[in-house]
C-alpha cells in the first residue's frame, strides 16, 4: 500500500489531469490509485465520472453504474456516492424513482453530517465563550433534526413540543427531541440556558 504522501501526490496529479481536460490520463492515475486504495469511496466516483468524461469510452455505462453503487456500499454514511449514483439514474438511465430513492439516502446521510458537524461547532463556541454563536448553530441543527426526524416514525407529531426557543426575527419556534441527536441538544440546551427547567 502506498503512503498517504504518495496517494495525496497521486490524487493531484490525477486531478491535474482533469482539470486539463485529459480524462483518458486522469482515469489512468485514478485507476493506479484504486490498486492501492481499491476500498477508497471518493476514487471510484472520480472514476465512474472519468469513464463517462472521456470520448472513447473504455469501459461500459453498467461498470459506471456499478463503481458509483460500490461507492455507496464502501461509504454508507458519505452522501456522495448516493447523490453521484442518483445524477447518473436520473441523467444516464432516465429514471427519476429510481434516482429519488437513492437522492434521498445522500440527503439524509448529508443532513446528518451538517446536523452533527453544528453541534461539534456550538460545543466549541460555547468552550470560547462565544454564546450567540453557539445558539445559532444549535438553532440551525434543531431545524434540520426537526425536519430529518419529526414523522420519521409515522406518528402523529400533535405533542406537546419539548422546545420553544426565540429566533432572531422574534419568531417562537418549537421543537421536539427525537432522533439520534436528542441528548447532544439538550446537554447543548443545558449549556447555554442553565437556567432552563429540564
């Protein structure tokens, strides 16, 4: 296996090729990559888009679809072999339901992913004292939790919210704790509203 050194080199180099528009030599230094890195997600998308780049296609339309499926299978939380696999259903093969189903599963991952990566960021603001900050990345993971988890159960959503809270407009907003990040909210609740009764 090569050095992260050599498989960053590499990458840039195949990048490069790219960039220049010599996808025929920018597939070649993906696929040198991928002997070394055959379990790397982000390689085999850049191959499965190379292959469709280049003019005289080396490989068929079902190994493309086939790499971007193994993307998503190598990387299950990373949305971007579901979202790469759904350009390629719906502009490729021209199925849209098809093309749905897997972009729904790159925007859950990818909502998850922005869900999580604010509340790392309102942890941190917190620690540096910077409380507006803190709340309005905690307002904007209670949003987008809201939407990922509020009548994923398919029940009735009617209850009596677990949150109101007060947005810059002036705006009461109320919310419920459900999902996976319910305890990482309310420790962040807790933080910056000490005050709050539990």
């Amino acid at each position: 296996m090569m050095s992260i050194r050599s498989f960053k080199k590499g990458l840039s180099k195949a990048l490069h090729h790219w960039e220049k528009k010599q996808y025929d030599v920018a597939l070649s230094d993906v696929e040198e990559l991928l002997k070394s890195w055959p379990g790397n997600a982000q390689l085999h998308i850049l191959w499965a888009n190379l292959v469709q780049l280049q003019e005289d296609p080396t490989y068929s339309l079902a190994e493309v679809k086939k790499a971007l499926q193994r993307t998503a299978d190598l990387d299950p939380n990373s949305p971007a072999g579901n979202i790469e696999l759904g350009h390629y259903l719906d502009a490729v093969e021209d199925n849209p339901q098809a093309a749905s189903k897997v972009f729904s599963e790159g925007i859950r991952s990818a909502r998850q992913l922005l869900i999580d990566g604010l509340l790392g960021q309102a942890r941190a603001f917190v620690q540096l004292d910077k409380r507006q900050e803190a709340f309005e990345c905690l307002m904007e993971s209670l949003y987008l939790a809201n939407i990922a988890y509020s009548s994923e159960d398919g029940k009735s959503t009617t209850s009596a919210p677990d949150i109101l809270l007060r947005d810059r407009a002036g705006r009461i907003l109320a919310f419920q704790l459900k999902g996976p990040f319910a305890i990482k909210i309310e420790d962040l609740l807790r933080e910056l509203f000490p005050k709050r009764s539990a």
